[in-house]
C-alpha cells in the first residue's frame, strides 16, 4: 500500500511543479511582451527639420567666409537604428536662394536657385547625460537644381542633376517620452555656379542669348550647413 501512495504524493509534486513554472513562464512572456514589442518599433524614428548652407567665399571675412548663394530650406528625414550606435538616414529637402537672415551682399551674383536635396547617410551615435545624445554622420546625395540668372528683360535658365557629399555631427535632447530636439553642422562638397556677369551684358547685334551650358557650369565647392530639427521615435 505504500507504493501507491508514494506514487501519489510524486504525481502530485509534479504537477504542482509543472503548474508553477508555466506560471511564471507565463508572467515572464507578459513582462517581455512589451519590451519586444518596443525593440522591434524603437529602432525607427521620423523627423521635420529647417535650417540653410552658403558656399565659401574665396575673399571672404569670418562674417560672410560662408554665405555665397545663401541658401534656406526644410525637409523630413527618417532614421533607423542598426543595433549599438550604428544608424542610417535618409531624407528630403528642400532649399531655395535667400539671404536671410544675413543682409544680402553686393558682391553676390544675381543668381535664382531652387533645389531639391536626396541623401542618404551612416552614423554613429552615442548617448550622453540629462537625455542627451551626440551624433557623426557621413553621406552622399543627389541635387536636383534649378537655376537662372537675368538676361536683359529675360533670363537664362537650366535644371541639372549635381552629385554631392557630407561629413556631419550633431545632438539632441530628448524632450517627454519619444520626441527629441536637435540641430547639426554638416560640411559639404557639392555643385556651384561661377560666372562672369559682364559676359551677360546684351551687346549691339546680339539676336540669341548664350547656351545655358556655357553659363552655368557646375564645379565642386565647399559649403556649411546648420539644421535644426525635431524627430519622433516609432
């Protein structure tokens, strides 16, 4: 009579036993759920952001070194994060010639641009203290300008298609839960448009206007970009 009830005792062990690790494998799984759930969206993040860039001035001062053809604009971007501080973005801007809110220059040529900015970029970033975050980043993109120039009571106009380049940092400050504020310095290698305006000055006997080809002829330049922005974690 002792064994049946020894076996009892054992199956009953072992059923308590079992119960209680499903249990708390159960609560395990609901404790994780949304922390899961949290690293399969946290890693995405969408932002808007607005800011401006001008070229280098070959005679320029420390106040305008880096305000030829001054540009604003806006645009969004998109992030996603790789695992550890690896990330990439990509985004689209949009950017046209203004002054402001530096005065505008006498020395500047009369120049009408309009461009749309496609980049993509890879970065490292590092959180820092109080929610802050530090970011570099390097990328490339494609230009997509439009751009004109007076020609007596008309104007010459072209479109062309410019590949550029940056090396960027930045930082940003987590604000509530998910949103953060920011801004960065990005140094540039992209197209410009170099011309000597005399050579547009209508002339007796002149029927055509130059080519677009002949007067807007890109080259490689160096330009700084200041960005501020606000971006959404996902």
């Amino acid at each position: 009579m002792r064994h049946p009830k020894l076996l009892l005792a054992l199956s009953m062990s072992a059923t308590v036993s079992v119960s209680a690790t499903a249990g708390a494998d159960d609560a395990a799984g609901d404790a994780a759920g949304p922390t899961a759930v949290s690293a399969r969206v946290m890693p995405y993040s969408f932002g808007a952001r607005v800011g401006g860039y001008g070229f280098r001035r070959e005679e320029g001062d420390r106040r305008n070194a880096w305000d030829e053809c001054r540009m604003n604009g806006l645009g969004v971007f998109g992030e996603r994060r790789l695992g550890g501080a690896l990330f990439v973005e990509g985004g689209l801007d949009l950017y046209f010639s203004e002054s402001f809110p530096l005065a505008p220059s006498d020395q500047d040529l009369p120049i009408d641009r309009m461009s749309s900015l496609i980049t993509t970029a890879i970065g490292l970033r590092a959180d820092g203290p109080w929610r802050t975050s530090g970011y570099a980043q390097l990328g490339v993109g494609l230009e997509l300008t439009r751009v004109s120039v007076p020609y007596g009571d008309d104007r010459i106009t072209d479109q062309q298609a410019l590949p550029a380049g940056f090396l960027g940092v930045g930082g940003d400050v987590r604000i509530g839960d998910r949103t953060h504020l920011g801004a960065n310095l990005r140094a540039h290698v992209m197209g410009n448009f170099e011309y000597d305006a005399d050579d547009l000055e209508m002339q007796p006997g002149w029927t055509t206007p130059p080519a677009a080809d002949e007067v807007f002829a890109a080259s490689p330049d160096a330009a700084a970009q200041v960005q501020f922005y606000v971006r959404r974690d996902l």
